[in-house]
C-alpha cells in the first residue's frame, strides 16, 4: 500500500515513476520525503532536480536547513538515487553527476547544516533540569517522561520507557536495572530526584497547572500502578497495573512544544540523544583528549545501543557534529 502524500513534489509523474521502483513501503515513503524536500527549489528553477547544476545543487542543500549532518546526508543520498535512475532512464537531459562530486559527500555536507539549529535540537543537562522546574513544567509527573530517556531509558516504540518498574528504581543509591533487570545504571542524583517525586505524586494538575478560569475541573487523581510513568487520569483507566501507551507520550510531548510552548525540538529520540552527548563529553572531560572508538562504544553500551560498528559510527557522528557545530 502506498501512503505517500503526493501533493508538493515537481515533475509529480516522474517521481511516481522512481517511487514506484522501490519496494519497500518505509523506504518509499522516506526517499519521497526527500524528493519532495528538493520541489521548493525544483519549482522556483522551474526544472528537475537531475538537471541541476553545481551551484543549483548547493543552494538546494542549503535551502534544506537540515539540523543534523546524518538528515543532510539521507535526503542527498536519496537524491542521488534518484539521479542515477533519471541518468540510466533517459528521463533527463543532463549527464552530468555534479552529485557525485566531493561536496556532497561525507563531512563535506556539514557545510550545509544549521549549526543553529542543531545547537537547538540537542539540550545540556543543565537545560533539561531548568525544563523541569515548576515554572516551566507543573507535574512531576510529566518532568519524568523527560528524565528517562535523557538517562538513556527509551527503547523501541518507547518500550523500555513504558515497562520501567518502580522496583527497578534505587533511589538511595541513583541506581536503576534496566535491560530486563540484569544490568545497573548510574544516573545523576538531580535526576533520581525527579522520579522519586514522580513516584509518589497523587495529584495531576491539568493544563500544565494553569487551566482557564472558566474550567470546571483544575485537578485530577493520577492511576497509581506499579510503573514509573503513569496516567493523569484515574477515572478513565479500568486496569489498575495499565501500561502506558505510547499515543499517550507522544501526546504530552505535542502539548509541550505546542501547547505549553516549551521548546520547539523536544521528543523522547532527541532527549535519548542529548543524554548520550552529555555522556560523551563527561569522557571527553575526564580524558582531556579526542574520544576514540573505545570510548563511543562504552557509551553505547550505557545507553543500551548496539555496539556493532554502524551503530556505534552513526552516535559518534551525532557527537563529533555537535562538537563542530558549537565550536
């Protein structure tokens, strides 16, 4: 089934022609995302992304205001699929692979990241405890869905976020067993202090502790269930031991940068991340020099990533292009 969105793209029967060569639902639908990023600048040259020059090319890149080195390189790679394909259909009049030439690949691409941006997406940890202040965000309740992935506590579909037990959490000591409780983890005290709060809170403020004046209910009483996160509303949950459900996170986190105008980059993926950076410069910091494979690989291990060799590049990169972008 294919669920791509047409609306947007140039040369529309051109690119469902590419598009419908690739089999794979997801990958459909992710190189589309980035064949349409491209359409803003197709449309204003009036012309076809294979038929660009050098110059056209950059200020396409450009114009893209990836935030990561790893998005400017998905969307170029694709596009360059998409390229090759025209060149070998003969749906273009231009041959030449300007594309293929050094300034679109590798560390090469940083050029045309947003260091701005990039600096917004990712948060200190000193930004994540001022997140949580009351002024900012009411509940504690609400404050934990950022703690734990921060503390590398995310999974897939969230899972690991979802399932986490309060018996798994050793406030005394700021400890948690994660990875099916057969493995320690250390976090930060301030953090602990979070989730012990969270723990223990009964009463879930609505609208972010400041419902309009005219609102009839101001408070609700929170599902208390043997899980660490928990949902605000008692009255609306029949199981007393429900799992929170990973709509329900992603909702919260819409309200915050929505709603509660908190921060415009926020998710549990960005907040996993940030966390793994701050990792990575505490071992930056006790060394006093570069961090070497090594090293990323310890971090991947404390943040339950794979240590396979793609993995543990593509974190590093994460790294080394903050580093970059906040020099």
């Amino acid at each position: 089934m294919n669920t791509i969105r047409y609306n947007g793209f140039y040369n529309l029967p051109q690119k469902q022609e590419y598009l419908n060569t690739i089999e794979n639902e997801r990958s459909r639908r992710t190189y589309g995302y980035s064949l349409k990023a491209a359409g803003m600048m197709e449309s204003f040259l009036n012309k076809d992304v294979s038929e660009f020059t050098f110059d056209e090319l950059k200020k396409m890149c450009y114009g893209f205001s990836a935030s990561s080195l790893g998005s400017i390189e998905t969307k170029v790679s694709h596009i360059r699929e998409y390229i090759y394909w025209a060149i070998r259909n003969g749906r273009t009049t231009s041959n030449n692979l300007y594309i293929d030439m050094p300034d679109f690949r590798g560390n090469k691409l940083f050029q045309f990241v947003d260091r701005h941006a990039m600096q917004n997406k990712y948060i200190t940890r000193e930004e994540l405890y001022e997140l949580c202040d009351n002024k900012v965000i009411h509940n504690e309740r609400d404050k934990v869905f950022l703690i734990l992935p921060y503390e590398g506590i995310l999974g897939e579909d969230y899972k690991d976020m979802r399932l986490l037990e309060k018996s798994q959490i050793k406030v005394e000591e700021n400890k948690i067993l994660v990875n099916g409780k057969r493995k320690e983890i250390i976090i930060d005290p301030r953090s602990m202090e979070y989730i012990n709060l969270a723990m223990h809170q009964v009463t879930y403020y609505i609208s972010n502790g400041n419902p309009h004046k005219s609102a009839k209910l101001k408070e609700r009483e929170i599902l208390k269930t043997k899980y660490v996160l928990e949902y605000a509303d008692a009255n609306r949950i029949e199981e007393t031991d429900a799992i929170i459900r990973k709509e329900t996170i992603t909702t919260l986190f819409h309200q915050m940068k929505r709603v509660w105008e908190i921060r415009q980059y926020l998710s549990p993926t960005l907040l996993f991340d940030s966390g793994f950076i701050d990792y990575c410069n505490k071992i930056k910091e006790g060394k006093g020099n570069n961090l070497t494979m090594s090293d990323y690989e310890s971090a991947c291990i404390r943040y339950g990533l794979s240590t396979d060799l793609s993995t543990v590049e593509r974190y590093k990169k994460k790294y080394e292009s903050y580093k970059q972008a906040s020099e």
